[in-house]
C-alpha cells in the first residue's frame, strides 16, 4: 500500500514563500508521475504541477508559471513544491498524488492519480 505524506503547509504574507514536501513510502516501483493539486474552501480540487520520473518533465498550471516550482528526487522518492510570490488566492489546502500507471492519459486530472496524500493547509494572507 502507498502511503504519501506531505509536509511544510502554514501561514504567510503575501508576496513570501512555502516550500510543501512529500514523500511516497510503501511501492518499490517509483511513481511515473508525481503531482500537487490543491482545493480552496468552497471550490472544486485542482491541478497546480506535476513531474514525471523520466524522461524528466514538469507540467504547471497557467496561474502558477513563473512562481512555482516543482521538483522529484528519485532516489528519496519524494516531490517538493517551491511556491515564490505567493498570493491570496493561493490559499488552499495542497494535495500531493502520485500515479504509477505509464499509460497515464492526462496528467491534470485527478482521476489520473491512484495515490493521494492527506493535505496540507496553505494560507497566505494580505
């Protein structure tokens, strides 16, 4: 059973930084892609980045290109979310998901995903 675990949510001012982390335990088998959604109250759960295992790739929604970044480290098996110039509308609960399927279809829907993590809460404020 794959059990992620992320890591690093809190409270900032706008304009600062986070960085999320999280770690998939529990699969020998590296996840061919590793995402970050995320759901603000009263909103439907959405995609903000992915990256894929190889070749190496990186996937971002349009209004956090520029500001966030994503990154794997294959060897720990972990993803990490660098969010830069954070806004208050970047307020949300963040999703880690991990998908282990190589015939993955699109990797901005959630379905795609097999394995999600718990959450962790993301408030920046004005």
């Amino acid at each position: 059973q794959v059990v992620l675990v992320e890591s690093g949510g809190g409270l900032v001012q706008a304009g600062g930084s986070l960085t999320l982390s999280c770690a998939a335990t529990g699969r020998i088998f590296k996840p061919e892609t590793m995402a970050w959604f995320r759901q603000a109250p009263g909103k439907e759960r959405e995609f903000v980045a992915a990256a894929d295992e190889s070749p190496i790739r990186t996937y971002y929604e349009d209004a956090v290109k520029g500001r966030f970044i994503i990154s794997r480290d294959i060897a720990k098996n972990t993803v990490d979310l660098q969010m830069n110039g954070l806004k208050p509308e970047d307020t949300a609960v963040y999703y880690c998901a991990a998908n282990y399927n190589p015939l993955l279809v699109d990797r901005r829907k959630m379905a795609t995903y097999e394995y999600w993590g718990q959450g962790t809460q993301v408030t920046v404020s004005s």
